[in-house]
C-alpha cells in the first residue's frame, strides 16, 4: 500500500516533540533534519523490500535509531533516556509507515 | 577587625581563581581536533563506500557463470569477507578512540555530552563488525543504509568543532 512520507515525517517529528516536550525548541532543526534523514533511509527499505533480509532489517534499525539518540543526546538539555525514547517514538511511526508499505512480517 | 578587614580581598581572589579554573576547563577550539575528526571521517567513511562497491560488484557477478566472471567472483567475495576486513574495524575503533580522549579531555559537561555521542558511533561500528563476522557479508544496500546516519554522527562531532571556532556554545 502506498504511504505519503511526507504526512510520517510531520507524524515522526511530532513523536519525538511529544517525548521531548518543553525541551523540543532546543533540539528541534537538528532532530528535524535528522529525522527527514530517517524518512529517506526508510523509502530505500521500502525500494529494497524484495531483497532485505530481517537481519539486515534489525542491523539498520538499529543504526538509526543510536544515531538519532547520539545526536539528541550531544544536547546539554537532553538526557540519554529521553533521547532513547524520543528515537524509539519516531522510529515507531517509521516502522509502522513500512509495515503498510512493505508488507514484510519482521518489521 | 583586621582578619575580617582582608576577608573581602581573599573572597575576591579566590573568586577570580576559581573563574579562572572554570575558564581554562571551558572546552575551547583545537584545529588538530578539527583535522582528527575530518580524518576519522574520511577513513570510516572510505571503508564503508570500497564494502559498498564490493557487495555491489557481487550482486552484479552472482548470476554471472562464465568462468571468469565466477573467478572475479570469487575475487570480490574474499575481498569483501570479514577476514579481509577486520582491519578497518580495528582502525576505525583506534582512531575513535584517539579521538574521544583527546575531545573530552576538558572535564566540563560537554565531556559528558561527547562521550555519549562517541558510544552511539563506537556501538553502530560494533554492530557493522558483528553482523560482518556473522553473515561474513554485508549487503550493498544495507551498508548504504548504515553509511548515512553513521556520517551524520560525525557532522555532529564536526558541527560541535566549528561552533568552538565560531565561538558558539558548544551545544
């Protein structure tokens, strides 16, 4: 099924703002630009659904999400625990947004 | 009276000591820094791109069955291998390490602050070197997908160097 990208980065970014709530206006050009990044890596999973395996799958989720949490907790106002989280909200908007899209079971 | 008529003094100088401690703990611009981080770059991310352009090399031999595409093959999937590899993993965890010790040298709060950002790269280059010694390759695609948010981490070293330079807070 075909997914507006567009509409689960506002989604993605509002996740993460939710989690990070008073502390988002700090964070919110350098989350913002990191988060379209994960849209346009998650557009490349959904280009490569025939060919990525569920290891690989899990290998580059797991990437992002610790790059995403690396660089919101390198703010002086952001715990690690509530970069942790903020990453795992706006990654499960991504995820749910490639289940529709892909179809594949292990995401 | 005399002792309380210097206390004043004293406060005012341990003061400015102390101001001055604080100042020379205040992370500052270091262009040998700035150049390390470019480096460190660069090499993770020259490894990353020569094990894209092998795994692409394989995906485009692998249906090939002359012998000699089978040989370039070969040649293709022993270059891209783990074994041949292991280097650049040892080489990336050295010079990020080189790299921490000397940006969180200060002992100030942005130390803290770094030391975090250096795991998340450290651990994304653990679980590249993991997932490469188990499955023995690594996808062209999937390495792709790891090499973007991997070089964002490093922007964000690289973005902390120049607001120094600019004279920005750090972060």
């Amino acid at each position: 099924m075909a997914v507006d990208w567009t509409q689960v980065l506002a989604q993605a970014v509002q996740a993460a703002q939710g989690v990070l709530a008073g502390k988002w206006p700090v964070v919110r050009q350098a989350a913002t630009a990191q988060i379209t990044a994960l849209i346009a890596n998650a557009k490349a999973i959904e280009d490569a659904k025939d060919t990525m395996t569920e290891d690989e799958y899990e290998l580059v989720k797991r990437i992002q999400k610790r790059a995403l949490t690396g660089v919101l907790a390198g703010f002086e106002a952001i715990g690690i625990v509530a970069a942790e989280q903020a990453a795992e909200a706006a990654w499960d908007v991504v995820a749910g947004a490639l289940r529709t899209a892909t179809g594949l079971a292990f995401i | 009276m005399r002792r309380h008529r210097f206390l004043p003094a004293w406060h005012a100088v341990c003061l400015l000591l102390g101001l001055a401690i604080l100042a020379s703990c205040a992370p500052t611009y270091d262009e040998t820094t700035d150049r390390q981080i470019m480096a460190v770059q660069q090499t993770t991310d020259a490894g990353l791109v020569r094990l894209i352009t092998l795994a692409r090399r394989i995906d485009s031999l692998k249906d090939l069955s002359d012998p000699a595409s089978q040989k370039a093959l070969a040649d293709a999937r022993a270059k891209a291998g783990y074994a041949a590899n292991a280097d650049f993993y040892d080489t990336a965890e050295v010079d990020l390490t080189s790299l921490q010790l000397r940006m969180t040298a200060t002992p100030d709060l942005s130390a803290t602050k770094l030391d975090v950002l250096f795991t998340t790269i450290r651990d994304n280059l653990d679980d590249l070197r993991k997932f490469h010694s188990e499955h023995g390759l690594i996808g062209a695609r999937a390495l792709s997908l790891a090499r973007t948010p991997i070089n964002q981490q490093f922007k964000t070293l690289m973005q902390y160097e120049l607001n120094l330079k600019s004279g920005k807070k750090a972060a």
